[in-house]
C-alpha cells in the first residue's frame, strides 16, 4: 500500500543563524552537505545528482528562520517536501528543526522508506559537521558509483563505528587520519581536515560515493572518475 511519512530531526550546532541560512539556502552552501550540484534561483531548488535531477518549489522564505521547499507531485502522487526551522541560541549557537514529509508509492514503499530513511539520518549528520567544522567553505561534491557490496565497503575500512578514529586513503593521495561521525546500517560518513567522505549502499545495488571535498582547486569531474575506479576495486 502507498504511504505517507513525516520524519523530525533536530540539530545543535555552534553557528550562527545566518551561517546556518547560508549552508541550507544557497547553492554552494548545500553543495557542500547534501548531494550533487545544486541550485536556489527564481524560487526553485534543483538539484544535479547522475541522472536524478529534482526540482523544489520554494514555499517558505525567512532568511535565518525559516525555509521550505516542495517537489512536484508525480503522476502517482510521489512528492518530498523539506522544512528548516532556525532557532538562534547563546554564544552563537543554533537549533535547527527539519520536518522531511512525502508521499511514496507502490507496495515496496517500505524498502524505500528505510532507504531515506537512513540517508537522509547521514545527510543531516553532514549538515551538523558542516556547520562546526567547515562553515563558511564551500565544498567540491562528488558523486561515483561501484559495483562493490556495501558490505565489502565497510570490511575494507575495518568495520567502523560513530566516533572512531581510522586511516583512509583517498585515491591518488597519502593517507590520511579522518573521524567517523555518523554511520547506520546503510550509510558511513567520515571527517578528515579537508573532506567530508560518505558512502552510501546504493537503493539499486552497489555502493554509491557522495563527499565533499575543501580542497581548493579540486576538480569535481577527475575525483568522481578516480572515486568510481576505487569502488569498483572493492570487487575484484
């Protein structure tokens, strides 16, 4: 049976409102914790992930309160809405509320469901790392695919849990010493000084590459090609 859903999540964040507005209502700002290339202009927010290419319609509009924005509706009734709310607190702190609220169709909506259900837990994960470690940065995304199991993913980085420390060597580059600040059963997110690496087990199959590098000058189009070599080495 189709189904409608509402998740909450709630976020303390030492960053101030106006950073917050940046990180959640430009196109660099959520470029650097979302996913793919994104755009906010004439009222809209669209987003470049592959061949996925949404489009959100601005509905609220309160620089440093309040933002929201929501999909068309599809032919069978599918649609995602997101809602910011921004609370600024003492000593630049901040508390942000997102309400994530859609409807899914098909009799599979559950599969779906934990599907988002899980990414989106990772992304606003990202946004939080964000705004304490790289706010005001703007970040280089990139997107591969592999055909690699999720499960050889996390045997190869040693099997990490949330606040673990582990050594990643991005492709081309020396190792380096990065922090896992969020993984669930179907996400890993891990900090370095210059990156924000995620992985995610791909809806479809495979394991999916969504990071967010601060490297300045890095090329967006060479690391997702050096990324989607590196997963697919997770399988032979």
């Amino acid at each position: 049976m189709p189904h409608e859903f509402e998740l909450h999540h709630e976020l303390s964040v030492e960053a101030t409102p106006e950073q917050v507005w940046d990180a959640i209502a430009t196109g660099p700002g959520i470029d650097s914790w979302f996913m793919g290339r994104n755009q906010v202009e004439d009222g809209f927010i669209r987003t470049a992930f592959a061949d996925y290419t949404p489009e959100s319609t601005v509905t609220a509009w309160e620089p440093g309160k309040h933002l929201a924005a929501t999909s068309e509706t599809a032919a069978d009734g599918r649609f995602v809405a997101y809602e910011f709310l921004i609370e600024g607190r003492a000593s630049s702190s901040t508390v942000v509320r997102v309400v994530t609220s859609g409807f899914l169709p098909g009799d599979d909506w559950e599969t779906e469901f934990e599907a988002m259900n899980a990414g989106l837990a990772l992304f606003y994960a990202t946004l939080a790392e964000y705004l304490t470690h790289f706010a005001g940065r703007t970040a280089v995304p990139v997107t591969a695919f592999g055909p690699g199991d999720f499960a050889s993913l996390r045997a190869t980085l040693g099997q990490p849990q949330t606040g673990d420390t582990l050594t990643l060597t991005p492709p081309g580059q020396e190792p380096t010493e990065g922090v896992v600040y969020f993984t669930n059963s179907q996400t890993i997110g891990i900090r370095t000084g210059d990156a924000m690496y995620r992985f995610v087990d791909g809806f479809g199959g495979g394991t999916v590459a969504q990071h967010h590098l601060f490297t300045p000058g890095a090329d967006p189009d060479e690391a997702d090609r050096a990324w989607t070599t590196w997963l697919a080495g997770l399988s032979s």
